[in-house]
C-alpha cells in the first residue's frame, strides 16, 4: 500500500461514517404518488458502468446519466445504493466550489425550479444547490419531471471522474425531498410490476474484469451471475438495510468468539458508492483475532476525530499476513457469503499506513511508532490491510456499511415489486 492510496483508504473511511452519522435521525417524510398508468418500458435495460481505479484498488463505479429535456447534456454518475439525491454540478458552481471549469459539465438550469434548495454535509465535504425538476435518462430509460439538485458548491467531494452523484436508495432518506430518478421510473409507470429492481456487476481490476462492470435497470442481467439469488429482506426503507447475521473467518470452521459473534449482529446498508467495508467496531476486533497472525490496529475510545456531527469513538483496521488462506464471509439469511480474497486486500501495508491517520489527525505518534515496530522491521513476512474497517459513532446503533469489497463478488439486485417488502438479492457474480 503506498501512501495515496493509504490516504484514500482513510478517506474512504471518513466518507463512509459520514455519510451514515444521520443514520437515527432520518427525515420520515413521503410519500403517496399517484400514478398515470402508461405502457411500461422495455426492459431489462444495462448500461456499461466505468471502473474508477486508484493504486490498483478499485474506487468506486460511474456510468452516463443523460439530463434535460430542452438541452440535453450527460454528465457521468456514481451511482450510490447508499444516499437518494441525485447532484448535478450546476452553472455557477466554479472549480474553486469544486466543480468542473467547463461549462458544457454542468446543467443549465433550463427545466424547472423546484423553488427551494438541498444542503447536505457528507462526512469531510458538503453539497449545497438549488433543486430543479427535469428530464433524467439512464441506459435509454426516461423519467420526465425528475427532481435533483443543481450544485453551487461541492466541497471536499472527490471530484474527477465522476462528477455526479445519483443515488438509489429509497424516496424516505432524499434530502431535496424530491424522488429519485428510480422511483420516478416507477411512479410513472415505465416499469411493470415485475421489474422494480436494478442490478450490479461490480468489476474488479485485480482480476482485470474492471471493464465488465454493469448497472441493468428494470430487471437483472442474468449472464452476469451464477446459481441461485439469495433474497434478502430490507429491514427498514431508506438506505437499502438489510439483516447482517454475523461475520466469519474460515468458512464458519472457525467462527468468530462467541461475543464478538452476537456483538456482530447489526444492520448493514449495502451500498455501491462505498469502497470498502465498516463493521461495527467489535465484529471488526473479532475478526482480526480469528485471522491467523492478524493484528488490529485499534485507537483508543473518546477520539475526537469527528467527523461533522459525528463523534468517532474508536476505528479500527486489521492488517493481516497477506499469504494468509484464511476466508472472512458475511452471513445473510444464516448463510456465509464469502468476500474474494481479492478483496479482502487494500493492499501491502507499509510504514506509510500511519500517514494517512495523521493527516487526519488521529494517530499520535505513539502510535505511528509502534507501527513502525510492528510492520517496517518485518521483511519477507508482508503484511495486507483489510478492507473492512471498525468504526463506532456516537448516538449510532453498531451497524455494517457494506460496500464494494463485498459486492464485488455478489451480483446485487435491489427489488422493490412489493413497496412493503423490498429485498436485496445476490448471486455468485460473474460479470460480462
Ligand atoms: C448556493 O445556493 C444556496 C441555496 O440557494 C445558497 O443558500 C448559497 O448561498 C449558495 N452558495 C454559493 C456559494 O453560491
Ligand atoms: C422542495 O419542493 C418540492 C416541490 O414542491 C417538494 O416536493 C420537496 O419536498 C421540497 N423539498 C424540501 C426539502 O422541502
Ligand atoms: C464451505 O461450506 C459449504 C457449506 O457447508 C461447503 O459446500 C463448501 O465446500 C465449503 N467451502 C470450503 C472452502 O470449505
């Protein structure tokens, strides 16, 4: 691991737990559209999603999402299961604000105002803009009339590709109050009531399947995975949240001692524009000691690494011998879901890990000097960091972020045919 991407390994984390700081305190409002039945669309529709990889990691997924109706521009998305507001750079957004210099990357402001405006705070950055109602299309699907937030200001969010934002999680978390692009597909009528789900292959570049990543919207691509899906219930509209029963080392030959194993109950929000994993502090802890040889990296309890509004109360990350053929799984529905070992590496620790914590001014030196002991002394004996990391927030149920290092490796299907009883289903990927 050299030190940028140890750097965004730490971003990635601050970016996660900020995103979920609000996590109990969600706003409930939505939400009784009502609908003018139309002849449903074609579908499954897919769309090739681009593979963003940094230091050989593989960072997050984009793909084109086509805006306007009167001029008709497209900009490239993130496309994120975890938030519901879709952020568009707007006219006056300028580079300093953190947007695009050209002006042919931002929206015109030629739908309508929605007449009134979206501030959101997303861990290290902030998004402010006014909310405007126009024609949103993604792989050849339109649904007029979608809202979304024509962007002033994009602080701390990093910017280049993509330079968009559109979320998929359900209407109750949107922030700008306006339905997302997906639910719009829905209320209007384009999908039949069998096909109220979208799907992703996430690509990997350490198998050089980075060009085979693909979003499918109105169904699921059923070259794109193997055996049989496995249905999850979301335990509670908003984030796409599901049951995480547990994690395990070693294909539940070895579980995880027995309190860490109840501890590691929780909710987990399976969310594309997550890079890695959080786990609840104790699963995090527990899985480090089940890993042969591993060592947690822990910080003590009450830093005051906050991160908005959100105070951290410990975080934690593991590194662990990368010859290890110990497998971590995470188990929905009682059974073992495993992550690639792949996956499981950010790659080979070096001193430079405590760079990043530093610069985040959360490592003491202490700290960084023990590290140093641990790891730089260590040759022919290399060490990985684990993808996962532990975080506990203040005012925060323990809960999991379940993000790209997992979904790698599961097909995800995000269904929602019963509004009252959506599910995420996965199946072996195997991404064409
Ligand atoms: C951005 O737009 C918001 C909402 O209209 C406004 O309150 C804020 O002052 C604007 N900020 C900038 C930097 O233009
Ligand atoms: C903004 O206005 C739209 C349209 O009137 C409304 O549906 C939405 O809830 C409003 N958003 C907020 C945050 O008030
Ligand atoms: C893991 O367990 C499953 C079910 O018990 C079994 O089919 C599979 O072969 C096991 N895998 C390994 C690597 O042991």
């Amino acid at each position: 691991m050299n030190l940028f991407s140890a750097l965004w390994l730490c971003f990635a984390l601050l970016v996660a737990i900020g995103k979920y700081q609000h996590e109990l305190d969600l706003p409930t409002c939505l939400t009784g559209v009502s609908l003018s039945k139309r002849q449903p669309d074609s579908v499954p529709a897919s769309e090739d999603l681009t593979d963003l990889v940094q230091s050989g990691q593989d960072e997050l997924y984009y793909g084109p999402v086509l805006v306007g109706a009167k001029t008709s521009k497209t900009f490239t998305c993130d496309f994120d299961t975890g938030s519901s507001d879709l952020d568009i750079p707007g006219p006056d957004c300028t580079p300093a604000n953190g947007c695009p210099e050209a002006q042919n990357l931002k929206y015109d402001n030629s739908g309508t105002s929605a007449g009134n405006s979206t501030s959101v705070t997303y861990g290290p950055g902030m998004v402010t803009g006014d909310n405007y109602i126009d024609t949103v299309c993604v792989a050849g699907l339109c649904a007029p009339n979608t809202g979304f937030v024509s962007l002033n200001m994009s602080s701390g969010i990093d910017q280049n590709p993509p330079t968009c934002l559109m979320g998929m999680g359900f209407p109750e978390i949107a922030q700008s109050g306006l339905p997302p692009f997906f639910n719009n597909l829905i209320n209007q009528g384009h999908l039949d009531d069998n096909s109220k789900e979208f799907s992703f292959c996430l690509g990997r570049a350490a198998s050089n399947t980075q060009g085979k990543s693909k979003l499918t919207l109105g169904g699921r691509d059923t070259n794109s995975f193997k055996g049989e899906v496995t249905e999850v219930p979301v335990t509670k509209r908003g984030y796409w949240k599901v049951q995480v029963d547990g994690m395990r080392v070693n294909n539940g030959t070895i579980l995880l001692p027995t309190i860490a194993e109840a501890l590691s109950k929780a909710d987990g929000a399976i969310d594309t524009g997550t890079t890695i994993i959080l786990a609840p502090y104790a699963a995090a802890q527990g899985i480090a000691a089940a890993i042969p040889g591993a060592i947690p990296i822990a910080l003590p309890l009450g830093l005051t690494g906050g991160v908005g509004n959100a105070m951290i109360l410990a975080n934690a990350v593991t590194a662990y011998p990368c010859n290890t053929d110990a497998t971590v799984s995470m188990v929905f529905n009682g059974k073992p879901f495993e992550i690639n070992p792949l996956d499981l590496s950010f790659g080979q620790l070096t001193g430079s890990i405590g760079q990043c914590f530093t610069s985040n001014g959360i490592f003491s030196s202490t700290i960084l000097k023990l590290l140093s002991s641990l790891f730089d002394g260590k040759k022919g004996f290399p060490y990985c960091v684990a993808s996962i990391a532990g975080a506990s927030i203040t005012g925060v149920q323990p809960f999991y972020v379940v993000g790209d290092t997992f979904l790698k490796n599961w097909y995800s299907i995000f269904n929602q045919d019963n509004p009252a009883a959506p599910y995420v289903g996965f199946a072996e990927a195997n991404c064409q």
